[in-house]
C-alpha cells in the first residue's frame, strides 16, 4: 500500500492519462518529458478527500460545494505559501464488496441513487477533465516556479473533482474505501502517495462509517439483521455501555450512552485495524493527519421513523445535528467509529460538525495541524 516516488507520481500524470504541465497550469498542451528531479524536495503532502456521495448528502451539497474553495484559501494562505501537493478524492461507495471476501456480493437497490452495486468506485481517485491524470499536482520546483497538472485556478480544479454528486450506495464504507485508495493494489492510483510526503486524510460524511467484512451483512433475510437499512450499521457496529451492550439492545427504542465501535463485531471491519493500517504507511505514524467534517456522536438515541420509501416505522438512529442550510434543514447521524478512528492519531486529528453554513474553521484546524509537520 504504500509508497511510491515523486518520479512514478510525475510518471502517472505523464503516461496514459496525459502529461503534467509546467507552464502554470493554464494551457491545454503539456509537457511529457518533465523531470521529476527538478522538484523541490520540502514541504511535500499528500491530501486524500473521502467524500461521501450518498443520497443523504443532497442536503448538503450546496454547502460543501461552497466551502470548497476555502479549503484550498486556507492552503494557500500557509506560512510560506502552498506546499508542495498531491490532492485526491475518492468516494465511500464500494457496492456490495466485503472487506474480507472473494467476490462481492448480490446487487440491490435499483439502478437510481443510492443503489449499491458489485464493488461500486472501488477506491479510485476520481478524474475530471480539468485534471491531467487522477489526482491534483502542484508542486515547486528548483527554478521557483509551479509544476501543474490542471487548467484554471487550483480553487476550481479542486471543487470540480471534490462534486461527487448524491447517486452512490447508500451504504457508506469510507475508512474501507480510504484503505483502497491507498493500497498498491489500486494501481489506478499509482503515483499519488509518496515515501517523503506527509499524508492527510479528511473524511466528509454525514452518517458513520459502515465497511462491511462479510457480504453477508446485506442479506435480505430480515429475521437475524432486520430491514435492509442503514440502521444495520449502528445496530450491529456499535455497542453503548448503557442501553446498548449487545445487538438484540441497540435494537431497542430509547436513548443510549458510551457509545463505541463494536470491536467484536463479525459483520464490520473493526476500527482498530484500520489505525493500525494508517498509522503503517509511514515511518513515523505522526506523518498522518486525520481531519473528520461529520456529526457529533451524542447524544444517542434510537426511535422509529418511517423509512424512505414508506411504509412501517422502523428502528432508526435519531439525528445528532441539525442547522438550516441554504436549501433547508440539513442533518447528520452519529459518527461513532470514525470519531474513533480519528482519535487514534493523537495529537494529528482534528474533528467538527457537518451541520454548518462556514467549514473554514475546521478546514484551517486542520492545515493548522499540517503547518507543525512542515
């Protein structure tokens, strides 16, 4: 999973997807004989996006897309100015895949939006035609000027790969999904993680992580899981040291308290591993910042709700979040295990609420916490 040079990640804009641009990123011809050498080997970073495309999100998507241009504001507001960058993004949306089968499981949910289908985005870094390649370059070289892989502004190029739009499974797997992104066997996104580079990973979600281990976890047998919603991932994910201490009690209507990640669970890959994973890819694991935009994680409580397309109330996790956006109210669930995740970069973490109108405050938290490494 790891690591690749600057050379492969020049190599990967040059090859089939195009060529990288030294010419400030505005003109439509590149450069394919670029050396990577003539970088500036300092400041370097990495910067995955996992951004949920969900359904759920809809409410959300004029907010995000107005705050994206701050993110990059922000970066290239750093003391000493923008680093040296690779920025990707990805998607939660891996279909039916589980973690640790063969083959993924059977397709559900239609064909519109939130359907899960086979293994979904799989993990690739996006690509939009404002970008030579898979992934963002901008970086300094010897002579001070910018090697660039992208036409306009970097503010642009960013917001236009980071519209994930809201037709993805409904069924989130983001830390799986990030794992993906950064595993050699993605060879779509070769080139995009470097040895000497810092790493930031921010997660944008709206409800908690839910990477399956066994595709088992989808089947429609309702008597053990109950309605195939995505209240099977906080009912059988998480466990509450009150009120919810076992799968047959998080079922329960009611409030709940001390909620966690069920590290025992046999139906989703446990939290613990995947900071082991992260904390991995570098040699020192302070090289890895987490930065989390997603619901707060209390208070808890489980009530009956309608379901989308109608019907029977059914047990569902109650909303942590609420404010009114730019086209009404918007709202988030519970973010229990990756608030948990995040917590396992000590001191390279930074957490806030989705549920609201200006995101420069966490997005400059979390540069924040970058400029210290750099």
């Amino acid at each position: 999973m790891r690591r690749a040079s600057l050379l492969l990640a020049v190599a990967a804009a040059c090859g089939d997807d195009g060529a990288a641009r030294s010419d400030g990123g505005t003109g439509s011809d590149a450069d394919p004989t670029v050396d990577a050498s003539t970088e500036k080997a300092e400041r370097r970073v990495d910067i995955l996006f996992v951004i949920d495309d969900g359904p759920s999100m809809t409410d959300k998507r004029t907010t995000l897309l107005n705050n994206y241009p701050n993110f990059i504001n922000v970066l290239e507001a750093m003391q000493g100015g923008l680093p040296n960058v690779h920025i990707g993004v990805i998607t939660p949306d891996l279909g039916v895949r589980g973690s640790l089968d063969s083959s993924p499981g059977m397709d559900f949910g239609g064909t519109g939006a939130g359907a899960c289908k086979s293994t979904g985005k799989r993990g690739e870094l996006r690509m939009t035609s404002a970008i030579t390649g898979r992934y963002i370059i901008d970086v300094e070289q010897l002579d001070g000027t910018r090697l660039r892989n992208y036409t306009g502004t970097l503010a642009a190029a960013f917001s236009g790969l980071a519209d994930v739009g809201v037709q993805g499974c409904g069924f989130e797997q983001p830390l799986e999904a990030a794992k993906l992104a950064l595993s050699p066997t993605t060879v779509a996104n070769t080139g995009f993680l470097r040895d000497d580079a810092k790493l930031v990973i921010i997660f944008i979600d709206d409800e908690d992580d839910c990477s399956i281990a066994h595709t088992t976890f989808f089947d429609v047998n309702t008597n053990t899981l109950g309605p195939l919603q995505g209240f099977r991932c906080n009912r059988f994910g998480h466990v509450c040291a009150t009120g919810g201490t076992d799968s047959d009690q998080m079922n329960q209507i009611g409030p709940k308290d001390g909620c966690t990640s069920n590290e025992t669970s046999t139906y989703l890959t446990h939290v613990a591993d995947y900071v082991t994973f992260f904390r991995g890819l570098k040699a020192d694991p302070n090289d890895v910042i987490i930065g989390l935009l997603a619901a707060p994680t209390t208070p808890y409580e489980v009530e009956l709700r309608t379901p989308p397309g109608g019907g029977t109330a059914i047990p569902a996790v109650a909303h942590t979040c609420l404010f009114n956006g730019p086209n009404g109210a918007e709202v988030g669930d519970p973010a229990v295990r990756l608030a948990q995740f995040a917590v396992g970069f000590p001191s390279r973490y930074a957490m806030a609420t989705i549920c609201q109108q200006d995101l420069s405050g966490p997005l400059t938290q979390i540069t924040t916490l970058l400029a210290t490494l750099l």
